[in-house]
C-alpha cells in the first residue's frame, strides 16, 4: 500500500540514483581491475 509518508524519501532517493549509481559501478570497475592486477596506466592507449 502507497503511503503519502514515503513521497519526500522516495523523491530524493530518485533525485539522486543515478549519481549512487555512476559511482557504484565506477568504484565496482576499479576493484575488478584491482583483483586483476590491472592498473589505470596499463588501461589506457
């Protein structure tokens, strides 16, 4: 059941999502690369 209550949480969790995510999946990026031994150096061309 929708509650009025959850409106001002919700917009503000979605004003911000994309920003929450475009960082999650940039730190995600670099843990991989680290688990790998990859390094930003040897990434670029």
């Amino acid at each position: 059941m929708y509650s009025r209550s959850d409106s001002p949480g919700s917009t503000s969790f979605n004003a911000h999502a994309g920003a929450l995510w475009a960082r999650f999946t940039t730190y995600l990026r670099r843990e991989i690369a680290a688990g790998l031994g990859m390094t930003k150096a040897s990434n670029s061309s």
